[in-house]
C-alpha cells in the first residue's frame, strides 16, 4: 500500500484537534438555504468581472484501507454516500470506548437512512490487526452490519489522511493515555467527500445533532 499523496487547494491552516481539545472547527462557509457549513480552506474562481463563478472546497483525498472484514474500502467505496468517520485504538484507556458505544448508538438510530456508512480508523495499527479489531467488535458487542467497517493501514498513512484530509490530530504521543494523541471527534462527510460537521464523540447531546445533521444533510440531495 502506497503512502497517500494528499493534493489540497489553499489549505493555509490545519485543524488539529487531541483528545482533551474543545471542539474549535472554523467554517470556511456561511450557512446558505439552511444548508450544513463546508469545514476546511476553499478557493474562489473568478470572472473577468471578478464575480465568483465557483466554490473549490476543501475535499477528502482518494484513500485506501483495509476493513475487519479484509475487504478492501476505498474511496469509491464511500462515492456518492454520507459517511461519519473517527479515529481511535483498541488498547485506549480513556475515550475510545465511549466514543465507540456513541457511534454504536448512532448507528443502531440511522439504520433507516440508505447509503449512510461509517468508518472507524485505528491510530494503531502496529497492535491492532485485523483479528485484533474483530475481537474488539465481538468485545464491544458492536453490530456492524454491512455499513460500519473498522480500518487498518500502515501508520503513517492513517495520520497522513487524518491531519491534512479529516484536519484532525492522529498521532504517536508518549505522554498522551494510552501513546497515542487522537481526535475525540466524529466527521460527517457529504456525497462529494467535503467535511459537513465536526462532533464530540464523548458527549451524547453532540451525538444527538449529528444525527440530525445527518438527516437535515440526506435532504439537501433529495
């Protein structure tokens, strides 16, 4: 598997967020129609007249992962389809496991939507192998379905896509619980792979409005 190389239009400033860090997301984008905000830089294009012609916003790059299930997502795995994606490890002595039972509670709720997918990513991969992660699920009493899929790559990949495509920390950290320095947060992707939210994945009210978000972001396509 080759090292990501990540290509993004005019990105100046990285959200880098830890485990402990308050939610600090910087919209690049006004709320429009009652629309979700875009999350990241973006770049205008002009007219002669210099009249904006179009919005270039900040996307996620083209990524590969293997799943716990050893298929292979991709993506054009997630082409075309609402997604939340978060990061975290099997050995986390602190917030992994709540996050995780949120995101279980989430998923259980969205099971009426069509194509909503989720995508756990883990910061470890060196521990967490493929049957590492599937024994977490059956620890977990996690109910995957064919929609949530927990995901391995190599190390520096994962915090590549992490930093510069999520604009969330993944990282090696000593001094963090557990050697590892991670995003708390959950983030809502749209079709086209533009960041549409960030939540706390440890507090149960920010679970709550993402689920609405999701709803409120599956009407804006209908």
């Amino acid at each position: 598997m080759k090292l990501i190389n990540v290509s993004i239009i005019a990105i100046t400033v990285l959200l880098l967020i830890g485990c402990s860090a308050n939610q600090n997301d910087k919209t690049k984008d006004s709320v429009k129609d009652n629309r979700l905000p875009f999350i990241g830089e973006m770049e205008f294009d002009y007219d002669e007249n210099n009249q904006i012609t179009d919005t270039i916003y900040h996307t996620i790059p083209n990524f590969e992962f293997l799943a716990h299930d050893s298929s292979l997502i991709t993506s054009e795995t997630v082409k075309g389809k609402i997604y939340v994606a978060d990061f975290f490890f099997t050995s986390c002595p602190s917030i992994c496991p709540k996050m995780t039972n949120h995101m279980q509670d989430l998923h259980n709720r969205t099971k009426d939507i069509e194509g909503l997918m989720f995508l756990s990513h883990t910061v470890d991969p060196e521990r967490d192998s493929l049957p590492v992660l599937n024994e977490y699920i059956k620890t977990m009493q996690i109910e995957t379905g064919d929609n949530w899929f927990f995901l391995w790559a190599p190390q520096g990949y994962t915090y590549e896509i992490g930093k510069y495509g999520y604009l969330i920390n993944a990282d090696v950290d000593p001094k963090a619980e557990g050697g590892f320095l991670h995003s708390e947060h959950f983030v809502l992707i749209d079709k086209e792979r533009r960041i549409r939210g960030m939540y706390e994945g440890t507090d149960k009210s920010k679970i709550d409005q993402l689920e609405k978000d999701i709803r409120k972001l599956v009407n804006e396509y209908e």
